[in-house]
C-alpha cells in the first residue's frame, strides 16, 4: 500500500508541474502505445486488498501476506488488458485525480466520488516524452466489475488473487 501511495504521489506532483494540456485523444494513445511499461492497479475503495500488476521492469515490495500487489506483466499481456478494457468500453471515461480527492473527466465535466465506486482501475503510462502519467476508471456496478476481474483472470496465473478480489467486492 505504502508503494501505491508512494506511485501516486510521484504522479502529482508530474501532473503539478505539467504544462502539457491532457486530452482525451492524446491520453488514450499514449496508454495504447505504453503496453511495454503500463501498470495497472485493480483497487476497491477503502478496501486494503488490491491487485498491482506491474511489467519486470517495476521493482514491488510487495509486503501482503499474499503477494497479489505485484503481479508480473508483459507488453503482449497488458494488450490483452488494453483489448479488454476497450471491448468493454471502459477507455472511453478517463478520469484524473484533481485536488482534495477530486477525479475529474477529461473528455467531459463529469466527476466521480472514490467512496461510490465498486472498482477502481488505475493505469499508469508514459507519453512520448517519457513522462508517467496517470488515470482512473471507476465501475460503479457491481456485476460489471465481477465481470471484468473474470475477463482479466485468465491472462495471469494468479487464480487465488483474482477470486479473493471478486469475494471482497
């Protein structure tokens, strides 16, 4: 948990201090075009359980009694996670976190409370400046989220975690 805040912060301030303005267009391509060092984090709010899936290149100090904050990924998995993600169509709401806890559209003016989220997925990414950036996409319901964490499963040999994940929604 302390990495995942550690990660969170290190993005705000990169957002702080960004003069770049954050697109729609832009930041859907630099996640597709970041499946080499994409991470995603699959996150229940206010739940302590959470599954990080991290590329070789992330170094995890994963201190759960179930090592399910770092799990391994590669580029022709994290495709797999894109292609799902898309399927779904999830990538078509990206939110960034703005200040107080704030997470805001960057294609429209909605806003989403962390607290009314079934699910949480956060995905971080380079652009072609090398610059990590980072986005939320919340799922609201339920049986949506129970349907993606089932979707995304088979990618990984982490059966244990992703069943733990569906029992503590």
């Amino acid at each position: 948990m302390k990495f995942t805040i550690n990660i969170l912060f290190l993005f705000i301030f990169t957002f702080s201090f960004s003069q770049n303005e954050i697109t729609y267009e832009k930041t859907l391509s630099d996640i597709k075009s970041s499946s080499k060092i994409l991470t995603t984090t699959l996150i229940i709010p206010d739940v302590e359980f959470y599954i990080g899936i991290f590329t070789t290149d992330w170094i995890v100090e994963d201190l759960t009694e179930e090592q399910c904050g770092d799990i391994k990924t590669d580029s022709l998995k994290n495709s797999k996670i894109i292609k799902i993600l898309e399927s779904k169509k999830l990538l078509e709401k990206l939110y960034v976190e703005m200040e107080n806890n704030n997470y805001e559209s960057i294609n429209s003016s909605e806003k989403f409370e962390w607290k009314d989220a079934k699910l949480v997925i956060n995905m971080n990414f380079s652009d072609e400046s090398d610059v990590f950036n980072q986005v939320y996409i919340p799922i609201m319901n339920k049986k949506k989220a129970k349907e993606l964490i089932k979707s995304i499963s088979p990618i990984f040999e982490s059966d244990f975690c992703f069943k733990k994940l569906k029992r503590k929604l």
